[in-house]
C-alpha cells in the first residue's frame, strides 16, 4: 500500500466519519464542529490531489470565513430550546433511504465512468497559471471536441479565458455585502 | 492496489452529496439546512478538483470552477444568515416549519 493510497484512507475515513456526524448530531453547535472538520478534511483531500491553491483557498475562504459566518449564526439564533430540534423519527426514516438510494446511484454511475488512462500524466497547474486564467493572458481551449459540433468545423474561441467570470463574480460579492449588510442591519425603533 | 485512482474520491463526494441532502431534508433548525447545503457544495468542489486531475485537457478548468464555487459558497451563506437572522428577529425561532405564513 503505497503512502497516498494510505493518506487517502485515513483522510477520507475522517471526512465520511464528520459529514455523517453533521447528520446525525441534533446539536447546532456540535454539527458545525462536525462540519469543521470535514471541511478541513476536504481540504486535506484537495492537497492530497495535488491542487495546492484550491486547498489553501479552502482553508481561508471556507474554514477560516464561512465557518465563522455559520458559527456567529449559530451564537445568535441558538437560545435554549432552539439549540437542539429534534426531528420525528419517521422524516429521519425517510430522508435516510432517499439519502442510502441516492449514495448508491451515484456509486453506480460513478463505477460506470471508469478511470482514464493517462492518470499519471495529469499535473495541476499552480497559483501561476491559475491568476493569469483569471486575468485572461491564458488561451484555454480543450482538447477534446466540444459535442454537438460537427468534427471538421472550427469553434471560435476567445482566447480571453476566465476575466468574465472573475469579473462577474467580484461585482456579485459587492452586491452581496450591500444585499447581506441591508437585510441584517439593526432596525431603528422609530420614536412617536 | 497500489495506484489512487479516480473512482475513490467520487464514491467518497458521493457520500458527503447523500449527507448533503438527508441534512437538508431532515434538519428542523435553519442552520442545519444551512450546513447540508454547505457539504452538497464541497462534495461537487471535490468531484471538480479530482477531475481536474484525473482528466487531461482539464486540469485548469477544473480548479478555476472550485474556486468560483468557494467564493459563491461564502456569498451565498453571507445572504443566507442575514435572512434566518431576520426570521429569528420577526418570529423567534430558527425552525423551518415554522416558517408557513404564506399559507395562510
């Protein structure tokens, strides 16, 4: 058994082990240390793939702002009673077999899809050419053949390659912090 | 078995996808749901980071789409608290089926 293979199984054991403990906890604050930890492990696993950036992205973005954001949440909204709903025995009976049916369509599809060849060849690019995609100096173009295109046409393409989304994305952060900021704000009691 | 291949991490995002989606269905606090909608989105993240390597010809796409997913994740949960905070305020309770005004 070679060191990845082992590191795999150890990592994935823990991040299978914490999202079934997101489920099952019925405490909010115990749930979102479950979710800590497989965020933490999907990060590991990110490494592990050799995606060095998305990994660190991962840790910043997700476990050190979003995880934040939900633990607040939980600070604010958990008092007394509402800090453990308990859901009816049966809906869990349900929501269990959808979820057991669902794990094992996607199993099975994902056995169908089968490993390509070249597994070895397949290196990530680093933060370098990540930031320049996004900048647009890269040409992205895959090998492949797009489907529904016949095989002697040429599909134009820009050269331009991610500089839309990253602009767009950015101008929905913007919108978003004034969207989030308005809805959460404090209300002014208006005095008679 | 001594190479890691693809199939290992797809069973595995498909494992944290069914956690994902029993958490929505079964979670009575706001939050919960919240959290199963946050692990749908890392196991797909997963999914696209483990084609990125796994397929040539998609080793940037790949990275450049978990990472758009990473910041949408942080704006949508960013909106997503600020609309439980505001039922939290009008209501007084973070239980989803409590929130059954439209029926009426």
């Amino acid at each position: 058994m070679s060191l990845p293979v082992a590191l795999f199984a150890v990592v994935a054991t823990v991040t299978a082990v914490s999202a079934l403990g997101v489920v099952l906890a019925a405490n909010v604050v115990r749930m979102a240390v479950w979710l800590l930890f497989t965020l933490i492990g999907v990060s590991l696993l990110y490494f592990l793939l050799g995606a060095e950036f998305t990994a660190a992205a991962q840790l910043m973005v997700y476990v050190g702002g979003t995880l934040v954001l939900v633990v607040f949440g939980v600070m604010l909204t958990a008092s007394g009673p509402l800090r453990e709903l308990r859901t009816k025995p049966a809906q869990l009976v349900v929501g269990g077999v959808l979820g057991a049916v669902l794990f094992g369509l996607l199993v099975v599809v994902s056995f169908r899809i089968g490993t390509p060849s070249t597994a070895s060849e397949g290196e990530l690019p680093g933060p370098a050419p990540l930031g320049l995609s996004f900048l647009g100096f890269t040409e992205t173009s895959p090998e492949g053949t797009l489907s529904g295109v016949p095989a002697g046409q040429v599909v134009p393409r820009t050269p331009v390659a991610y500089l839309l989304p990253f602009e767009i994305v950015s101008v929905h952060l913007l919108v978003v912090l004034v969207g989030a900021a308005y809805l959460a704000r404090a209300k002014r009691r208006v005095k008679p | 078995m001594n190479e890691l291949g693809l199939q290992p991490f797809l069973i595995l995002s498909a494992f944290l996808f069914s956690c994902g989606v029993v958490c929505i269905a079964t979670k009575r606090n706001a939050i919960g749901v919240l959290m199963g909608v946050e692990l749908l989105l890392n196991a797909s993240n997963l999914n696209l980071v483990a084609f990125a390597r796994f397929k040539p010809g998609f080793a940037l796409d790949g990275q450049v789409f978990a990472l758009l997913v990473i910041v949408l994740a942080a704006a949508e949960v960013a909106v997503a608290l600020a609309i439980i905070l505001n039922f939290y305020n009008n209501h007084a309770t973070v239980d989803v089926d409590a929130a059954d005004s439209l029926r009426d």
